[in-house]
DNA sequence: CGGGATTTTGCGAATAGTTCGCAAATGAGG
DNA sequence: CCTCATTTGCGAACTATTCGCAAAATCCCG
C-alpha cells in the first residue's frame, strides 16, 4: 500500500544546499538562477514542486513579498520565532522574543478576540549594512 | 502647467464605496465582482488603476494574502496601528497598541539592528465568528 | 451652459509568476 | 541488475497584473 515515499534526488539536494547558504527569502526564479550559476541544470517546475515539497515537510518558511512574489527560506516554524529583515541585503536574522509571546498573550485576554497565531516582521539595516 | 489633477469619476467613487463596507482585504477580482453585483460596469484595469491611485493617496493599505494575490483596505497608514484578521470571515480589527510600540522600540537598541519599521498581524476568530 | 485641454476608461494584447499533463529518467529495494 | 513508484523536464495552460491606444468623462473658464 503506498505509504508516500521521499527520493532524495540530484535536484532536491542542489536545491536544498542553495537554501541553506543563503539567510534571506529567496524567490523560485532566485534560486533557479543559483542553480545554474552552480552548473546545476533542473527546470523551474521542478524548482516550484521541491519547494512544494520542503514546505509539506516543514522544512521552509515561505512568505509573499511585497509585490506578491513568493519567497522561500530554509526555517524550522517548530521554534517559533520572528524575523529582522534587512532592507538592503535582504538578510534575515532571527528574533525569538518572549516578552513578544507574552504581549499576544495578553491580547487573546481582551478584546472579543480568540487569538491564535500572529506574524511579526522588523525591518530596517542590519550590522553589516549600517 | 499640469500640476497633476485628481478627478472624480462615478469607478473611483463605486471603487471607493465598496472597499469603504468591507472591514476586510479584498482582491481585485472581489471589488470587481462586488461593483458587478452593484450593477456598476468598471473594467478590470480601472480597478487596478484606481487601487494603485487610492493607495498613491494614501488611503488604502496593500497586503499580498498568504498566496501571493495582493489584497487592499482602507485603512489610514497615518494612525500607526496593526490589525487582527478573523480566520473565520476575514474580518479585520484594528489594534492600536502602545505597548508593542514600545517593545518595537527597545528592539531598536540591542541586536546590530538599526530598526526603522515592524508588521504585525493577529489570527484568531472575532467575536462574530466564535 | 459650451469648448477645449487633460485625465481616465475600456478593451484587448502583453507579461510574469505559477501550475499541470505526460512521457522519459531516476531512486529505492530486493 | 530489475522492477516499480516517484520525480523530472518540457511545453502548454492558467492567473494575476500591466500596458498602449483611441474613445469618453471631467474639470475649468469664459
């Protein structure tokens, strides 16, 4: 009976090292691109379905850009966590924050309200671009 | 000379109802379906113009929706505030909160991070939908 | 209220991002 | 190394959004 399989194949894992070098959201067009750069040949419609792929295994994180292009990062959700995005290079640093836990918390309290999630994201420069 | 003229034309104004009695982000494609509901023939394009044109003015927010399509509300971005979306009906709140601003605030001062803006966004159910 | 300059609209075509179908290639396991 | 299920590549299809251009609407001023 097919218990759903999971090929590591050529692609998944060049798609995959791309990923995992780069700390910021990259596009399916962005990382194609890194594809090829590296010699790597796989087709865009493979690059959108291993991306399909990491994120049903909870590996990525994706999230629509500003012009409703969607971008990926490697990101465990598990830990839940926010993001500080740069606004030069794109970088994107962690920012696990309790006190922000609590605050949502605190929200779920008032207003008529049943609270369960929030998105946070900062922007601004970070370090190496100030 | 031109300085740039703004006319008032019967789309922008059935654009501008329509998106002025619904407390919630809606795409394109509903406002058009809404204005042809309204028995109001607007093409596409002229609701995308005049979204571009409300949002030039500053008097809707834009905000890609979890697939990427761009959704719009108005919403003055001057009042600095964020918003709860009800899972449920999309229904969106506004949550002016000091004390997040506070906390984005002292974000500013630790972490290499030079801070200059944050998105938030609160899920749940509204009072409504619970 | 009428005329003319300017802006806006509608339409259809063009673009960009993403998905899909299907035959060929690849990985897992015996 | 053989077989079978899964994955890939390709090109076509789709969807959201933008654009060019001629026609219609708006504004302003007399």
């Amino acid at each position: 009976m097919g218990l759903r399989a999971d090929y590591v194949t050529r692609p998944r894992e060049w798609i995959a090292s791309i990923l995992a070098r780069e700390p910021r959201f990259l596009s399916a067009a962005q990382i194609h691109q890194g594809l090829e750069r590296d010699g790597a040949r796989v087709s865009l419609s493979t690059v959108y379905r291993t991306l399909d792929h990491l994120q049903g295994k909870g590996d990525i994180t994706a999230r629509p850009d500003a012009d409703g292009e969607v971008t990926y990062m490697l990101c465990e959700p598990s830990r839940h966590h926010h993001h500080a995005i740069c606004r030069t290079c794109g970088r994107v640093e962690d920012v696990d924050c309790a006190a922000m836990e609590q605050f949502a918390e605190s929200l779920r309290a008032r207003n008529g309200f049943e609270l369960d999630g929030h998105a946070i994201e900062f922007f601004g420069k970070c370090g190496a671009c100030r």
